[in-house]
C-alpha cells in the first residue's frame, strides 16, 4: 500500500512526501483505516514501528472535515514529558497551521500552557499529572473531544497512571472515539481497554517482546565493582556514533556522566530530578550530535526517537523484561541497524533469563579479551584503567566498595 490509497488529505499527503513517509509500516497499513472509520482500536506493535504517525494521520484527517465546533478535539496522554514533546512535534510537522496543538506537560511553567488554552487548541498532549492540574483550575473543556488518544498505554499503567487515566476519562464525553497503542500488552492494558474502549478494534503486528530484527544483541558477565571499568574500556574500543546508556538510578546517572565526561566522551545525563530545559537541552544536543553519550534511567526509553543511535548500553538490567525491550527499541529504528549491549553480573543472570524468554532469543554473552573483571575470574583487570576509574570516581566524591 501507499499513504495515498488511505485516502487522505492532499496536505497531510503532501507531508508525509516531505517527511520521508514512502509506504506505511504494517501498524500504519492495518490502524489508519480502522480509526478513519471511527472505530474504536487498540493497537500493540513493537518499539520504532510508527505508532505516532498511524495514529496522528487519521486523527488529523478527521480534525481537518470537522470545523463545526469550537474547543479541544484530540487528547493525547503521554507517559513522559519527552514522548509528549515528540508527538507536538510530530503533529506539527503533519498539520502545519491547519490545527492548534500544545504539549501540557510538567517541569516548565504554566503560563505558556495556560494561554494557550486560554486561546483555544484543538489538540493537547498531555502528562496526566500537569493534565489535572489544571482541568482542576477550568482551563481545559473537553465538552467538544471527538478522539482520545493513550500512547504508550503500557508504560503509562506501569508508571502508576491508572488512577489518573480514570479520573480524567471520567470528565470526558461518553461519545467519543478512543486508541490505545502499546508496545507491550500486559493484562492491566486489557482491563483499562475495557473501561474505556467501546468494541475496540484488536490490531497486534507482532508478538509481545519482539525486538527489531536489526538489533544485534551481546550481553558482558562482570563483577559489579568492575562493571564502570568494562564500560569505558568498551567505549574506546566500539566504533559507535551516538550511544545511549541507561541505568536503574538517577545518582547512578549522574555519576556515570560525570566520569565520561571527565574521560572526554562528550556526555550528557537525563532523568526526572532535571528540570525540563535541561533534559530538552540533553536532549538536542544528542540529536545534533554535539553529545554523542546520554546517559538516561527509564524515563527517556520511551521518549527518544533519533534515528541514528547506534549503540544503547545496559548499565545496569532492567528489572522489567519489558524495559529491556523499550531499552533497545532506541536503535536499530527506521530499518537502521544498531547494538545493544548489557552488562550483567551474576546476581542479575535470573533478571536476563525473564528477558530472553520474553523475546524468545538468547542473547549472547561476549567475554571482552584481556579484561578480567569477571564475576568468576581471578585475571587481573588492566591495571591502567582500573587507576584511571578510581581516580575519576573519588574525584566525583564516591568511594569504592570493598
């Protein structure tokens, strides 16, 4: 199929020409014709496959032949502050000045996003939190919503958003049209879907934790007082372009960061104690390559959508199979290939062994030659870079475990 067989608007068309959109991707192919009808739809499909655009499109095209009324026409609930900004992005990327949209999201100010509802929007992508916020202060009618929209609805729940998604449904028309996508669908999607959907319909493109196939997997067993050691030692020696590496804790982040960058990789750190100018700014400054390091917990796993990431690295193993997933959908996208490489110890080997049966693929442990920073080895590590770690770590003001 071809974007113009959907029979959309001659602008949106022409958008996605620009864009670079040449045939939609199987979630486009089997989502876009089923909302286009109206019809309820919930919607799983894998990290990177073009789940923003299969729901942007038809929504947009239906905004475009309603102008009988004034007010908010689309909600988008957004898990993260970054997902929420791609899709403004997104959306404006689309539409052009056909529509007004706007991101409502927290750690910025309210005053930009109070005017502009003050105005009149006929999109708002919103964080749950900063959403209440201020329905509860009036600024937001949705007496006119034809379309609501939950992205990324899995991790959303897995944050602690259920609350939140019920209480601001409960605000909304009872007639209405509502999409759920989900890279993953766990049980908890099944029960909000149906809360809130209507005779949904079940759109799945692949099976639950399918990773791209373009994504080479390795995973290096290591002691974890040496786990920051083999992470350097494989910076230097990986030919990579943009790598983004995540860790379980925000202080894990930040020191990570800061002794990359005292090791002159060019690195920046994101996680949900920075202010949002400063994760914006992390951000962008990964997008242009100024950094080629981001070091990130799991609120930007969702939330990047950069083609060229060539390496994601697991500082530490999710505890979720499913983060690891979202973890390394952030390369290999667009059909691009990428690696993903984790650093494991021994105590984490039952946390790997969920995740390989979750996407039904062994991932292959790689001993790096002459380290020996393993679990089990009695090797010693290169004396060199273990000084240099240790210097730079105290310098950060930590202190070595023993």
């Amino acid at each position: 199929m071809k974007f113009n067989d959907f029979g959309l608007d001659a602008d949106l068309l022409s958008a996605c020409g620009r864009l670079g959109f040449d045939n939609p991707t199987p979630i486009q192919t089997q989502a876009i014709p089923a909302i286009l009808k109206g019809k309820d739809v919930l919607a799983c499909a894998e990290t990177g496959t073009g789940k923003t655009a299969a729901f942007l499109l038809p929504v947009l095209n239906g905004l475009f032949n309603d102008r009988n009324s004034n007010g908010t026409k689309i909600l988008i609930l957004s898990p993260t502050r970054e997902l929420a900004i791609q899709t403004e992005t997104a959306c404006r990327a689309f539409a052009g000045k056909r529509v007004k949209c706007v991101a409502i999201i927290g750690g910025t100010g309210y005053s930009h996003q109070k005017a502009a509802l003050s105005r009149g929007t006929e999109i708002v992508i919103a964080t749950p939190g900063r959403l209440i916020d201020l329905m509860g202060q009036n600024y937001v009618d949705f007496a006119s919503l034809l379309t609501l929209v939950l992205d990324e609805a899995d991790r959303m729940l897995d944050m602690g958003f259920l609350p939140a998604i019920r209480k601001i449904t409960a605000q909304l028309p009872n007639k209405r049209q509502t999409l759920l996508f989900s890279a993953t669908m766990a049980r908890q999607v099944e029960r909000i879907a149906e809360e809130i959907t209507s005779s949904p319909i079940r759109i799945n493109v692949s099976r639950p934790g399918t990773v791209a196939a373009g994504v080479e997997q390795t995973a290096y067993p290591v002691a974890q007082e040496f786990k920051l050691t083999l992470l350097l030692e494989l910076l230097e020696k990986e030919n990579y372009q943009r790598v983004l590496i995540f860790t379980r804790t925000k202080r894990g982040a930040d020191r990570i960061a800061h002794i990359l960058e005292r090791r002159a990789h060019r690195s920046k750190c994101i996680h949900s104690d920075r202010s949002q100018s400063q994760r914006s700014a992390a951000l962008e400054s990964f997008r242009n390559g100024s950094t080629r390091v981001l070091v990130a917990t799991d609120v930007a796993a969702r939330g990047i959508d950069i083609d060229s990431v060539s390496h994601v690295i697991n500082y530490d193993v999710p505890a979720a199979a499913e983060d690891y997933v979202h973890r390394i959908g952030r390369t290999g996208r667009a059909g691009n290939t990428g690696r993903a490489i984790t650093l494991m110890t021994a105590a984490e080997e039952h946390s790997m062994k969920a995740i390989e049966r979750l996407t039904g693929k062994r991932v292959q442990r790689v001993i790096l030659p002459n380290f020996g920073g393993l679990q089990s080895s009695a090797e010693p590590v290169s004396v060199r870079a273990a000084t240099q770690v240790k210097q730079t770590f105290r310098s950060f003001g930590g202190r070595r475990r023993r």
